[in-house]
C-alpha cells in the first residue's frame, strides 16, 4: 500500500472535527499561505504566465483536470 493511500486510510478514520483541523494544518504549509499572504508565490506565478502564455489554462480544463484525478469531489 503506497503512503498516500495509507495517510488517506487514516485521515478519513478521523472525526470530521479532526479531519478539518488538519486539512488547515496542510494548507497552511503550502507557499499559498505564506506569512506574506501569497504574494511571492503569486507574483512568481505570474512571471510564470508571462514568460510562457502557453502554459496558462482555462477553468474549464482546471475542472476537467481534478474531475479526471479526483472523480469523488464533485
């Protein structure tokens, strides 16, 4: 069983109180909520966007991208 799959066993074990607790725990350790509230990540993002327009995506194919990885979300 890969990691994932066991940390998932475990995190959906969890009460509802708990699962929440930690799903605030992990988005917090994300650049997104850096101190500065995201800024450099945005702002790199961004660079990101304008050195290579390419590689920007509608919301559309960003909707059809997690339905395809996560079918169990919507």
């Amino acid at each position: 069983m890969s990691v994932i799959a066991e940390a998932e066993k475990l995190v959906f074990s969890l009460s509802e109180k708990d699962r929440a607790e930690l799903v605030g725990k992990i988005l917090r350790s994300l650049p997104l909520y850096a101190e500065d509230g995201g800024l450099v990540e945005a702002r790199r993002r961004d660079r990101e966007m304008d050195e290579n327009p390419d590689s920007i995506i509608t919301m559309e194919q960003l909707d059809g991208m997690i339905s395809k990885r996560f079918p169990f979300v919507r």
